[in-house]
C-alpha cells in the first residue's frame, strides 16, 4: 500500500506509542485520522500535522470515540482506508480483570466489527509478546506456544492480550479484512507512564547495582517504523511479527542513560545471565525492523520530554 494520501485511522493516538505512531504515518504521506477518547490530550500533535515527505503535505485529524462504544468507532472510522488497532489497556500495576477485558478484547471486537461496517479491509494490530508462554531456554518466535487466555493464565493483561488477538485473527477471516499484528515487547518512549517512571526514580540514586537480568525494550519509534513498513509490504497482510527488543538487559539501558542523559546513577552489573529472548528476524527480512540504540532513543525521548532529567 502507497501510503501517499491515504486515510489511516490509528486507535490510541494520544497515547505513548499512538503518538509515534501517527508520526511515522505522517512522515509518510498518510492523512491520519486519531481516534482518541480525549481530542485534547492530542493537541499537541496538531502542530505536527504538517510535516511530511518533501512537497507532500500530511495532516492529522482527531475524532472522538470510545473502544466499548461501536457506534462511535464505525462513525470514527468513516471514510478511512485502514486501520492501525492501537489502543488497549497497558497499566503493569493494574492486575483487574474486567478492566483489562474490555478494552482489549471487546474493544477488538468494535474495531474490526466497526472496521467492516466501514468496508475497510486493512488493518495492523498491535498485540504483545505476552502473549507467550516464556521461557528462558532458547528463543521464542512467531510459532512458539501461547498462553490459554480463556483459561487467564499469565493475568489479566497477558490472559487478555491472547484473547485480542486470536479474536482479531477469527474477526480478518470473517470479514475478510487484511490483517497484519505485531508483538512488541516492553515498549518505551516519551510520555511512558509504565516503564521510564521507575528508571527515573532509580537513576537518582548515587550508585545503582543491577542484576544482568535481560528483558528486551524496544524504543516506541522503531514499532511506529515496524507498523509503517507492515502497509507497505503487501506480503504482511496474514502474518504476525515479533518486533522486540535485542537481548541486551536493565543494566545495559540504565548505563545507556547515564551516558545519554550526562548524569545519574553509576550503574554496576551484577552478573546473572537469565532473562527472556524473542527471534525478531522475520520483521528484519519483511518489516526492515531494527532497533536503535538505547544511547541514540533515550536522547530523542530526553529532548522530547526533558521532565526525565529532573
């Protein structure tokens, strides 16, 4: 898909990784429609509507509505070619299940269901690799086993992931909708309300001891590419990519800060060697996934939101 001049609806727009997301579609040519339940919490993204590629202007509109209100997201969705299926509930401190349940899998439900009401045929999810039984032998990619969210194993959020996303799957194939979903792991950027809080509560510290425990973050702005790359590839459509971090683990980032950020805690590896790994080589060869270094994003995201460095 050309993405020059075509509308693309973007779920969650005025949240963290909606906000690069709509970047990355506007860079491109998109117009991008933000389906957002607060137009103001977006505003700042207006300013931004006009850049785009050289001699091709882009522009971004917000619409208001709400997952688990369909008739909104149908009148949201009007005149839209596609549909980036963004919002859902990320809060790791928050372990309800029905809050967790209804954005994310009824709220699925709405978008494809609104989605077809619309005739819109292509659509990019963002799911999770918690969808995942983990382990810490081997790598995990795209076939390895699930876990039995029907069964809410893994919690609230991970239990619930599972079920959006194998509810987007049946939902494509009953309407016979284009459907592409990505799995980011932990992901972080500018105005993260999940994960840069407690990095920057423990870079104040003089010295820091960290466990080499590695869990891969992925910087927001790289799945932003990720789901740019998956409209454009036509061959996508019908595949689920792992579009993680690498292996490097907390230590590593915490060091990066430091360096990027010209202060903080000094950082000090204990050596364990455990954590998750996930196979992202399918996006590299389909998706051109990459991921910049912590040093490079956390000074986007310190010159973004310089409240980190206080």
């Amino acid at each position: 898909m050309d993405l020059k001049s075509k509308k693309i609806a973007v779920t969650g727009a005025s949240g963290m990784l909606g906000v690069y997301i709509c970047r990355a579609l506007l860079a491109r040519g998109a117009q991008v429609i933000g389906v957002v339940r607060n137009v103001d919490k977006a505003a700042f993204l207006k300013k931004e509507g006009a850049f785009g590629p050289p001699g091709q202007k882009s522009t971004i509109e917000f619409r208001k509505a709400d997952l688990l209100d369909a008739a909104s997201l149908a009148s949201a969705f009007a005149g839209c070619d596609a549909i980036v299926s963004n919002a859902a509930l990320y809060q790791i401190t928050n372990l309800n299940w029905e809050d967790n349940y209804r954005p994310n899998k009824i709220g699925t439900e709405n978008v494809f269901n609104a989605a077809a009401q619309n005739g819109i045929k292509r659509i990019v999810h963002i799911s999770s690799v918690a969808v995942y039984q983990f382990s810490i032998f081997g790598e995990i990619d795209e076939t390895s086993s699930q876990i039995n969210g029907e069964a809410r194993e893994g919690g609230a959020y991970r239990a619930t992931k599972q079920l959006s996303e194998e509810l987007a799957w049946k939902l494509a194939a009953q309407h016979d909708i284009r459907l592409t979903t990505l799995r980011p792991s932990g992901v972080y950027g500018a105005r993260d309300t999940n994960i840069m809080p407690y990095f920057k509560m423990a870079m104040k510290l003089p010295f820091l001891p960290v466990p080499g425990l590695s869990w891969p973050l992925v910087y927001a702005a790289d799945v932003a590419d990720a789901v740019v790359a998956a409209f454009e590839n036509d061959k996508s459509a019908g595949a689920a990519y792992n579009t993680t971090g690498d292996s490097r683990d907390f230590a590593d980032f915490l060091s990066a800060w430091h360096e990027a950020a010209g202060k903080g805690a000094r950082v000090f590896k204990i050596p364990v060697g455990l954590g998750v790994k996930f196979s992202f080589s399918k996006a590299m060869h389909d998706l051109r996934f990459q991921n910049r270094s912590f040093v490079e994003a956390l000074r986007e995201i310190f010159a973004e939101e310089p409240e980190l460095l206080n």
